[in-house]
C-alpha cells in the first residue's frame, strides 16, 4: 500500500489507547441509552408534538424516552418521534461482542480538510428510506489518496464533529454489509492555511459498525459514491455477535 502512515511517535500508547477505545466502545453499546437498547422509534402523525412525559405511562421501569426529529425527504417539514430505551432489551440480553481487526498503526492517515462556504448539503441514501436521499450538510472536502488513488470525501456535520460514513470491499463479507462510521480529527498540527485547508486525521482502526447495525429502530446513512474505496480496510470494528443471531425489535 502507499498511503503515508503516521508515525507510531506521535502517540504514547496507540495500541493501549485502541484498546481503552474498544472497552468503553462496549460499554456506550451496552448502557441504557446506548445503541442495543433502542427497542422502538415511534414516529408521530404530521403536525404532532412528541411527549416523552405521557409516553412514560405504562412503561416497564428503566425505560428511557427521548424524542428525535428529522427532515421529511419530500416537504421539507420537521417530523418528530418518541424512542424509547430499554436495559433489558433482547439485543443486550443477547450481545456477546463486536469483532474488529488487530490495530494496524498503517491505516492511520492523515489528510486534508477543505471547508466549502455556505451550507451545503449532500444527498444521502438512508437504510431504511427504500432508495430515497436525505440532504445532510458537509461543510467540507476531505482530500485523501489511498493506494495511489486519490480520493475526496464528504464527510457530514454530526453535531459539531466531521462524521465519515465510508464504504469497502470488506462490507457484507468481513464487515457490516451497510458500510461503517469514523468520527474524522483535527491534527491540532500547524495552523489553517490561508485557502481554509487544515491536516485531519483518519484512524481508520476507530471505524465503527452504525447504530443500525445494533438495532433495526434506526435509519442510518449509507456511504454516498465519493466515499467508497476501491480496496479493502482491513481495520476498524467488523461485525457485533449476537447469541443466536440479530434480535429484532418492534
């Protein structure tokens, strides 16, 4: 391969901050609002405002509700939703572990960020939307070159942090089918150029399998073209294991 590792020198401890990575990972999975415990998305009738207090009626105790909003792909218009959060959901009764690859210091890259005046929005294909698009916004380009393949990402703003939806060759063989997440970071190296253009980092060992791969009450996005990768990245989280296979919700 030759895209330029960063150096093991620029961290203390890479494989044991990986691994402290993976334990609190598995922990955020497995709390009462984590991923395995979203039981059920209850979206409302157009124009209906959510009521977490008056959902919680009649509930199992422990069970958490939280309200989620969303643009509506075709109007434009706000729709709303109650979730609702349960410790002793089957995905968590039944979760064993999620297999990842061994940390790879080679699949560490840096690359450089690109801010795009102006809002602008990408359109991407949700999992659950049966081939329709929601635009999301992308404040940027990231310009990366993988294997002497240049590359340029649309990473989207997931409250306030570049969030990377990419897909490989490895998704639906050794990985999730749907593609996986990184969470891109700035170097905090240098300072921006005087074109906008900034060093972020891509550790591509810290890719991680969608919420959607945890429970089906979730409708994620799907790598758009730009962020599809002619090889396999053979680091990151691969797929959860569950005993007995995937539970499903409501």
């Amino acid at each position: 391969m030759s895209h330029r590792a960063v150096p093991d020198q620029l961290f203390s401890d890479p494989v044991g901050e990986w691994e402290a990575w993976r334990v609190e990972r598995q922990r955020s999975l497995m709390s009462a609002t984590g991923n395995l415990a979203l039981v059920e998305t209850r979206w409302l009738p157009r124009g209906e405002r959510p009521d977490p207090e008056a959902a919680r009626h009649g509930q199992e105790p422990g069970v958490t509700v939280t309200t989620v909003e969303r643009t509506d792909p075709i109007t434009g218009e706000p729709e709303h939703a109650l979730r609702f959060w349960d410790p002793r959901s089957p995905a968590i009764a039944t979760f064993e572990r999620t297999d990842a690859f061994p940390y790879d210091p080679s699949w560490v890259l840096d690359a450089t960020y690109t801010p795009v005046p102006g809002a602008r929005k990408v359109a991407f294909e949700h999992i659950r939307d049966n081939g329709g698009t929601r635009d999301l916004v992308v404040p940027g380009d990231i310009a990366l070159t993988v294997d002497g393949r240049d590359y340029r990402l649309s990473a989207f703003d997931d409250n306030g942090v570049l969030l990377l939806v990419f897909g490989d060759p490895t998704n639906g063989d050794t990985t999730y089918g749907a593609g996986r997440f990184l969470f891109v970071t700035p170097t905090g190296e240098g300072t921006v150029t005087p074109t906008g253009e900034a060093t972020v980092r891509l550790d591509f060992n810290r890719a991680f399998v969608p919420p959607c791969g945890f429970s089906d009450q979730y409708n994620c996005p799907m790598p758009p073209l730009q962020n599809r990768f002619h090889l396999p990245i053979t680091a990151g989280e691969k797929r959860p294991v569950f005993s007995g296979g995937v539970p499903q919700q409501h």
